[in-house]
C-alpha cells in the first residue's frame, strides 16, 4: 500500500472511531469533521445543511446554512440557495467539486464566505446518506499553503457519507436558532503588549460577528486572549490594529470619551470576582451605580430578575458565592445594557451556585439581551446559542447548538 492510501485508510478509520464514540449527533458531526480535516491537514471545514430536508436537490425554497465550521472566519450568517456556489452546486447535484488549486473565479460564493482568508484548494462534497440529502461538506486549504490531491479529495468524500450514514436515523438536523441582526462585527483584530523592546502578540487576527440577542460561549486555553478579546468589545482597551463595530459605529481608534459612553450605553460586566461594597446591603450596592447611569432600573426591580427579593438588605458577608455573583448581575443588569460580558462568571462558584448564576444568566437571554461569556466549563458550552473556541490568539472553531440546554440540565 502506497503512503496515501495508508494515510486515507488512517482518517476513514478515526473519523469512524469518533463518530462511534460521540454521544449525541451534535458530537458524532463535529468529531467526524474534525477527524477529517486533521487527517487532510486541512486548515478549515464546514458542514452545511439544508434546512429543508426533502430528498430532491431541487427544492427552490430550501437554504444552506453552516452548521459547524473550523478557521478564522465567521461564516454564521452565510448560506446559500441549492446552484448558487459550490456549496449549493454540489448539494443539487450531488456530484463533488474538486479545486485543487482554486482560482477566485472558480467559485466567488466561497470567496465571499470566506473573506478573511485566502482560499487556494477546496473540495466541496455532497453530505448525503443513502435517504438524505443533508448538505454539503466543504474543505478550505492544506496545512502549510499546499494544496489537496485528488486521494485526499476521494477520503474527504467517503467521510462525509459514513458521517451521514451515522445520523441516519435522526431525522433533525435543523438547528433551532437563527441568527438575529449583526450587532457586532470584529475583524482582523490584533493585540499586542509591549513590555521594553519585548512584544507580545496576544490577538493575531480575530473576527466574529455577534448576533442579536444570542448567548455566545468564548472558550480557550488559559492565556488565549479571551480576557484581552472580551476587554476590546467591551470598549476597554483597544485593537492594535484591525476593526471592531458595534451598533453601526467603528471604535477600534475611538476616544476614551466615546469608549466611556459606549460602555455606559450598551455594556454590563460581570466578572468571576463580585467586586461588591462590603460596607453596603445587596440594595445599597445597586443604587451606587444608579447615580451614575441615565435611565437605571430600580435596585429592587434588578434583584428580583436575580432571585435575591428576599435579601435586599444581607450584606455581601452575609450571602452565599453564588448569592454575591447575583448581585453583582443585578448591578450589571442597572443600566438595562444591551449587551452582557461576563468573564468566568462561575469560575470561583461550587456546582450548584454555578446553576443558580448560570439560570439567572439564562433568563436574562430569553428575554433579549445579548451575552457574551467567557468559561472553561465544557458543560455550560451546551446552554449556548453558538459556541466559538479561541487558540492562541485566533478563533478557531465555531459551533451552533442545535438545541441548547437548560441549565438546570447541566451536569459536572
Ligand atoms: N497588559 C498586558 N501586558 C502584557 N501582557 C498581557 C497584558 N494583558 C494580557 N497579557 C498577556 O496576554 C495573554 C492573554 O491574556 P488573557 O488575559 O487575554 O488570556 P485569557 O485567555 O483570558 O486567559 P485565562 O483563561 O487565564 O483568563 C497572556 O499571556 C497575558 O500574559
Ligand atoms: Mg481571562
């Protein structure tokens, strides 16, 4: 056997072995995929599906979403029409695409996806079990700039049918969440810190777009960059270079007095520490940010929303972890932002005041405020709208939760 079809032989069995060990059709996908672009070497993937799931390709009103992708760019809010690229192309005709070497005018569609890199090879291929036509399952770029033969082509084809023959019996891809109206839009976004003539590169280049209303989870090793990410769309800090909009406005070069009055506008923190007045009751913690924001939300309002009517005059020494991160929320929820970051709120919290946090989270969600999160817990990813993984500096994979969970259902 030649080395390529050792190497094919290899990916067809991992994908095999991580599809059969994942739990949930969720896991069974994105293990697969994962298994296949490590064996390829590819730098990203998607899968796509349609989100009608009739079994003629022709379908006019059916629409391509991505549903689980790996790389720089955010392609949430990209889809495509059965014809209309490759990706709509190959799910019509069920009949793969091979650019080994891709020109730009081979295909704009996928250009257009994925503008925040350059596309050099790409295979795209039907995702299709013998009952249903899915999707489609697309490949961007070798590892290293190379560009995919035509063995790596046929292994990436075989995948996506057993990965498709895996979910056979479910007959529910189709995700529950839509995305909302693009609220804010990163891109190409760098951070570095310069300590004497030492320069650290922290942010090598993020973007991501987040969606209105959606709880969005941030997941990385320690020293990613999630803290740094999450300080710039909080109007913190800013960008080295590179462009981060919110509502419509630029702030990547704004004033320190247009950060203020973004932040004050539109953002409530938390933080894994409470940061709470030990001298003031729950009550008096809230009405110190009162003064200092236009339209305030009572502080009694603030604390029911948390749970806490009940101990709105227990001094923080007085209340359990989980009861001070409340308020803490409360004070974050006082100027009734649109949008919440939270960097590990749960981090210093046991399991069961983690949930009572985490549902407390999850209510201010459902009734349209927009989160960001910041954890290393796997499990709450699973309350998610989206979730977005960041590795050294970069996002790298991104994640729509087909159905999230309550976080009442979380377990660890
Ligand atoms: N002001 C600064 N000056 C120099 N280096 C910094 C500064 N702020 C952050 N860094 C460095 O940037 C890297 C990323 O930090 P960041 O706090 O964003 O990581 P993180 O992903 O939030 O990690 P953790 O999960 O541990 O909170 C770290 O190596 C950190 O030392
Ligand atoms: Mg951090």
């Amino acid at each position: 056997m030649d080395s390529s079809m050792i190497s094919a032989y290899r990916a067809l069995n991992e994908a095999q072995a991580a599809i059969a060990r994942a739990q949930t059709l969720d896991e069974a996908l994105q293990e697969g995929l994962k298994a296949i672009l490590k064996n390829c070497k590819a730098e990203s993937g998607a899968i796509w599906y349609a989100s009608s799931m009739g079994d003629d390709g022709d379908n006019p009103s059916c629409i391509l979403h991505p549903y689980f992708w790996i790389g720089g760019s955010d392609l949430t809010s990209c889809m495509h029409v059965p014809g209309d690229g490759s990706v709509g192309r190959v799910y019509q005709t069920q009949v793969a695409e091979r650019y080994l070497h891709f020109a730009p005018e081979s295909d704009p569609a996928t250009v257009s996806d994925f503008q925040d890199i350059e596309v050099n090879s790409m295979i795209c291929v039907p995702f299709s079990s013998m009952k249903k036509n899915l999707g489609c399952i697309q490949f961007i770029n070798k590892e290293g700039g190379g560009f995919f033969t035509n063995e790596e082509a046929d292994v990436c084809e075989m995948m996506a049918m057993l990965a498709a023959m895996a979910i056979e019996e479910n007959d529910n891809l189709q995700p529950e969440w839509s995305p909302g109206n693009t609220i804010m839009r990163v891109r190409g976004v760098t951070r570095e810190f310069k300590n004497g003539d030492v320069v650290t590169k922290v942010l090598k280049g993020v973007n991501l777009d987040v969606y209105e209303g959606e709880f969005l989870v941030l997941l990385g090793e320690s020293g990613c960059g999630k803290s740094t990410l999450l300080n710039i769309i909080g109007g913190m800090d800013h960008p080295t270079s590179g462009s981060f909009e919110c509502f419509g406005e630029e702030y990547s070069n704004a004033s320190q007095q247009q950060l203020t009055e973004y932040r004050r506008d539109n953002i409530g923190f938390i933080f894994q520490s409470y940061n709470l007045m030990p001298n003031l009751n729950a009550r008096q913690n809230l009405e110190l940010i009162a003064s200092l924001v236009p339209k305030p939300m009572s502080a009694d309002e603030a604390l029911e929303i948390v749970n806490l009517g009940e101990r709105k005059t227990n001094y923080p020494s007085q209340m359990s972890g989980g009861q001070q991160q409340r308020v803490s929320i409360a004070r974050a929820l006082m100027k009734r932002p649109r949008i919440i970051l939270a960097d590990e709120p749960t981090a210093a919290l046991d399991y069961t005041t983690s949930i009572e946090v985490l549902e407390v989270m999850e209510k201010i969600v459902s009734e349209g405020t927009t989160m960001i999160m910041v954890t290393h817990n796997e499990e709450i990813c699973r309350m998610a709208d989206r979730v977005v993984r960041m590795r050294n500096g970069r996002m790298y994979e991104v994640t729509v939760n087909r159905r999230k969970a309550h976080a009442n259902e979380l377990v660890w």
